[in-house]
C-alpha cells in the first residue's frame, strides 16, 4: 500500500503519514497511531499495543532543538515569576509548604490529560497575589519528572517572543503565560497570539501542549464582554480561546485550607506561621505571604521621611494605640525621627505626599499604610442630633486614620523592642490621640521609660476626655429631668459600664454623693476599675481619708499600678508614713515593681532603706531602682557606692545609668569617662534618660 494511499484510507495528510513513518522525526500524536491502525486493519490488541509504545516514545522522545523552552526542573520558580515569601526579621528563604484548594484539583487534572497526550489551556482568574502562579508552578512538577519543558515568552517583550515562538512550540512543552493580558491584551498582537495558541491546541502532530496563564479578573471581564451592535470587536479571537478555559481562584482560604496550613506551621514552617497569625481573621493566606517581602523593602528602602512615619506607626501599636491612628498624630510624631539634614530637606507638604506613598499598595493589595473612612453614624431621627442638616445624621468622624499593616506591625515589635520614641511621638498622642484607653496604656509605657512628666501629662489628658464623658439619651433626659431613680435604673441596665461613671460624675456635681458612689461601685465590678480612684477623690472631697486610702489600695491590687502617686499624695496628707509604705509594697506585690522605687525615693534620707528597697526592685525585675539608689548615695557623699550601682547598671545597657556614670566619672576626671559616651551613642535610644 503506498503512502498516499494510506494518508486516503486514514484520512490523514501524506505529510502526516510521512512523518509518522520516519525513525528520525517527531513521535507521531495519539490520533495518528489510531487513525493509521484502522487504515491498516490491525487487530485491537496491536492496536493498543502500538499506541502504548507511542506513550512510551513520547516520555523519552526529544524535541527539536529549535523547539523554544527549557526542562522543567532547570527553572527557578521567582524567575517565573511565583511572589517571593518573607520571614519575620527580612532574610531571604524558599518557599512556604504548598497548600492545595479547589482549583489545584482541576488543575491536576489538566496535567493529567496531557500526560496522556492531549493538549489542554487553563487560565487562573484571581486578584493580585492569591495564589494563582504558585498553583501552575506546583501543577507541572509531575511533569518534570517525565521530561517536559517549559517556555516562558518575554525576550525582547512578551507579545514578540510570543508571536515568533508559538509555532516552533514542540510536544510535551509548557507554555507559560502568567500576566496574560500582555499577551492576549496587547492591541496590535493579541489577536494574532490567541489565534496561534488555537493552531497549536488543535495540532495533533504538536500535541500534547500545555497552555497555563494568570489574569486578573478585570482583564477576563474586559475580554469575555461581547461588544455593542455594531461596534468593533477587538477581542474575538481572545474571547473564543479562554472560553470554557478558565478558573477562578479565591482570594481567601477555607477553613480546612487554613487547618492545612496550621498543621504544616506546627510542623515548623515559619513563614506559613507567621502568615498566619495576620491571615486568621480574612483568610487572605496568600496575600500575606506575597505582600511581606514588599512591604518590607518599602520600610527599610523608603526615604527618610517614610521610614520616620512608618517607625512612629510601629511605636504607636506596640505602646498600645489602637489599630487606627489619626494621620495627625502620625505626622506630627513623625517629626522628631528626623534628624536636623532631614529635617531641612523637607518639601512643605511633606506630610500629605508621604502619607500617599504608603498607602499605595503593594502585592495583595496590601500597604504600608492603609486609610480608614469613616463610618456614617446611624441614629434614630427622632432625637436631637448635633450637626443635623437637610434631614440626614451627621458623619460619626472627621479625623482620617490609617491602619499599619499587620507585617510592619509584627516587624516593628521584633526590632523595635529595646527603643524609646522621641518627645515629639508623646506630644502628638497628647495633642491628637482622643482615646482614653490608648492615653493611659501610653502613659503607663512612658512611666517605664523615666518620661514621668510625659506619663503625668498624658493620665491629665485621658482623665479629662473620661470627665468629658456625659450619660447620653434617655439616663441623660430622666437624671436632667429630676428623675435620678429612673437615670440610675437605665444606666444599671445599660450594658456599657462607662455610662454608670459618666452619670456618677453628673450625681456628684449636684452634690448627690451617695448616689454617685453607687453608680461607681457598679461600674468598678463591672470592669472599669479607674472608677475606684474617682470614688477615693469622691470620699476624699468629704472628708473619708481612710475609706479613700482603702480604695485606692484595691485598684492598686487590681493591676491599676498608675494609682502610685495617688497613693503619695494621701499618704502625705494623712501623715501615716509607716501606712503609705504599706500600700506601696502591697502594690509591687501586685505586680507594679517601680513602687519599690518610690518606697526608695520615700526613704532618700536613709541610704541602706533605700538601697534595700531598690535590691527588692532589681529582683522584680526593675533595674532602673539601682540607679536611683545609686542618686541617693550620691546625695550622701558616698561617690564610691554610686559608681558600683551605676556601673552594675550599665552592663545592662541600661542608658540612664551609663549617662550618670559618664558624668560622675567626667566631673572625677577618671579616664574611662572618654570611652562612655561611645557606649551612649548606643544605649541612648534603646533606654531613655530620667528627667533633668
């Protein structure tokens, strides 16, 4: 039987069966081997013998080497363009355990159908950076076990190397098209490239292909929308080829994904560990993992003026502020990590430009910095709102806030630990912040850094926005309406406790003290314990010094370690030293070690009581107590005893007492003294000096 005669019987071009027939050429496809079986008349078993020993040729079969592509196992995932994953102090390092999700088994699906020899398409439709170009890396592993290559067009652009590529593409290639649209979007070739995937996919003498891609979803909608009458259409061709041949990945993992993930974290994978802890909440795994490493360039690479907002941010969370921060306060704390060059170099409107520039987004959508909106307020119409105009509520706030990206968030606390914030961070929480909570967390973190005025100034403020608070609706409409029973039932019934100290506040105005303690008490056992201090001023103002002292004892133990200088001050008013050091050390023993400090201070006078004291402090913990026991002996003329202190201080690194012993062995003429200002250059910004 001649060739031609043959190409006729199995419906085949001669070409093909030329082809077929030689011992040089391509493994001739599937379709063929069948097609030439049936012309020939071969039993079944021969028949499925051959196309056996065609699969087998295939997995060892080469392909030209003009062919365009590489193996598989000679690429580097982030050279294909997979996100890099990041790791908490910045170090580079591989990627994170591979968690699958629905679209992974369509995916391997896919793989599958081309190992046996059929060209399949698939591309993955999905935001920025969740998944979608890791998934294909981890679909073609098995391929690479057989052989098969991998082609990713992008010499000199990607739609060139693309349209003079795509028909030198041999069998068992993948065709890497991640960012499809600058392939199937460009508007002079994408048409042309679409109709060449087309050919190659319906080629049986190329097959089996596999044609892998990534687009956002705008992009997919962009090409799947049909076009108006009678207008043009410029994506036609496009359209056809990704019909039935797309698959969407979510931008959150499910729960048995994130378990999945978990597990392998508990196995030691730190990066998914990390992730992880950001992603609980949204699920947004992938995001997390993809955006980090940006988001840390953007930190330690951005201009002075970026990384000294992003520092003041990371400050802000690990002292205590809530999670969003007035864009005042930032601006304003940002100024004095700045130093006097950078200050200078400032262009006027600094301030707005660099809060643009972090809040640009990253990889998955992720910023440094990312602006909050407020929130309408919704009230009921019906009653009385300030503000309201043409009918409609007024908008529940003004001040524009941003919210540091967990990352940063997390980086900040890791690096960040050791240092104090300059005195511009406590002067804009002081003239900014309006959340009494934040104030007295950051009060209490200055008071742990020697800022005592800052802490003083910064209590003064929180307790004046508490005093600001009034009891709102209807406890406010009864108490003013000569109803104090019935205000007194609303508040106990509300459950929101900072209501019953509000209407206290207003009882105790009116001169109905009892009724303000009432009120509270009951909100002192339901959790606002700072209710205790105000009721001991309360009792104080009539003449109950020990009931006062009684009280301020117990917000004391309760952990409200802030009351130490209330503790002072009634102390000094009732004459009762020997009950004062009582409370203090009932108050260290809470858990509030700089009462040891106090007592030492209280004892100035008495060098031994006082050291005793700051030896108590040392082993709770609080160091800084050496060093004003060390001022103590100084006071006393026992210089020799306040260098031992200062320098068993020192070796901490404690910068306080480094600066004291600078100056005591300056002001002796001792030579070491030139060498510790080297040290202070150092320890300066770790641990902050007490006030002058």
């Amino acid at each position: 039987m001649s060739r031609t005669l043959l190409a006729a019987r199995a419906g085949l071009g001669r070409t093909t069966v030329h082809e077929a027939l030689r011992t040089d050429g391509n493994v001739p496809s599937a379709e063929t081997v069948a097609a030439l079986a049936t012309a020939l008349g071969l039993p079944e078993t021969q028949r499925r013998e051959l196309l056996e020993l065609r699969r087998t040729a295939a997995d060892l079969g080469t392909v030209p080497e003009t062919a365009p592509g590489r193996p598989i196992r000679t690429w580097d995932p982030h050279v294909l363009e997979v996100h890099p994953a990041g790791t908490a102090d910045g170090s580079p390092q591989t990627q994170p355990g591979y968690v699958r999700r629905a679209h992974d088994e369509v995916l391997a699906n896919a793989v599958h159908a081309a190992q046996n020899g059929h060209s399949r398409m698939l591309v993955l439709v999905g935001s920025s950076s969740t998944g979608k170009t890791r998934a294909c890396w981890e679909a073609v592993q098995p391929l690479s076990d057989s052989g098969w290559r991998l082609w990713h067009p992008v010499d000199p652009t990607r739609s060139e190397a693309a349209i003079t590529g795509i028909g030198r593409v041999g069998p068992r290639t993948v065709v890497w098209l991640n960012e499809a649209q600058h392939y199937l979007g460009n508007p002079k070739t994408g048409e042309h490239i679409a109709a060449a995937l087309h050919t190659l996919l319906n080629d049986p003498d190329r097959a089996p292909v596999l044609v892998l891609g990534t687009l956002w979803p705008e992009y997919a909608d962009r090409y799947a929308t049909l076009p108006e009458p009678h207008g043009t259409d410029p994506y036609s061709r496009v359209r056809e080829l990704l019909a039935y041949r797309t698959l969407t990945v979510p931008d959150a993992f499910p729960s048995a994904a994130l378990a999945a993930a978990a597990a392998l974290a508990g196995a030691g994978d730190e990066l998914l560990a990390g992730a992880l802890t950001r992603a609980a909440a949204h699920g947004r795994l992938a995001q997390e993992l993809a955006g980090a490493p940006e988001l840390l360039r953007r930190f330690e690479h951005g201009a002075p003026r970026t990384r000294a907002l992003l520092k003041a941010a990371m400050d802000a969370r690990r002292l205590g502020v809530g999670l969003h921060q007035p864009q005042d306060f930032l601006v304003t704390a940002a100024t004095g990590y700045l130093d006097d060059h950078e200050w200078e170099e400032l262009p006027a409107d600094w301030g707005e430009a660099t809060l643009a520039d972090t809040t640009r987004r990253v990889h998955g959508r992720l910023a440094p910095l990312r602006r909050i909106d407020p929130r309408r307020a919704h009230r009921p119409l019906g009653r009385s709102v300030p503000g309201l105009q043409a009918g409609l509520p007024e908008e529940a706030g003004t001040t524009s806030s941003v919210r540091l990206a967990d990352y940063l968030d997390q980086h900040g606390r890791a690096i960040r630990w050791r240092l104090c914030p300059p005195a511009s961070f406590w002067w804009a929480a002081y003239a900014h912040l309006d959340s009494p909570d934040d104030l007295d967390r950051l009060a209490e973190a200055a008071e742990d850094r020697y800022r005592m005025e800052w802490a003083s100034m910064l209590r003064d403020r929180a307790a004046h926005l508490r005093a600001g608070e009034a009891p709102t609706g209807a406890a406010q409409d009864k108490e003013q309406g000569g109803a104090p029973q019935e205000a007194g039932r609303i508040a106990t019934d509300d459950t929101d406790a900072v209501l019953r100290p509000a209407l206290a506040r207003l009882r105790a105005q009116t001169e109905s003290w009892k009724g303000a303690e009432i009120l509270y008490r009951q909100a002192a056992d339901a959790g606002y314990t700072a209710s205790r201090t105000e009721l001991a001023r309360l009792r104080e103002q009539h003449s109950d010094l020990q009931g006062a002292e009684a009280l301020v004892q117990r917000a004391a133990v309760a952990a409200h370690g802030t009351v130490v200088a209330e503790l002072t001050r009634l102390g000094e008013q009732g004459g009762d030293t020997k009950g004062t050091d009582a409370l203090y050390r009932q108050v260290a023993e809470a858990g509030y070690a700089a009462a040891l400090t106090e007592l030492a201070r209280a004892h100035g006078q008495e060098p031994d009581p006082a050291g005793v004291f700051a030896r108590q402090a040392v082993d709770a913990g609080y160091h800084a107590a050496l060093t004003e026991a060390g001022r103590m002996r100084e006071l006393h003329g026992d210089t020799n005893g306040a260098r031992g202190l200062y320098r068993e201080v020192a070796a901490t690194g404690d910068a306080a007492a480094l600066s004291e012993l600078a100056r005591l062995d300056k002001d002796t003429g001792l030579p070491e003294a030139v060498a510790l200002p080297r040290q202070l250059v150092v320890a300066e910004s770790m641990l902050p000096h007490p006030p002058s």
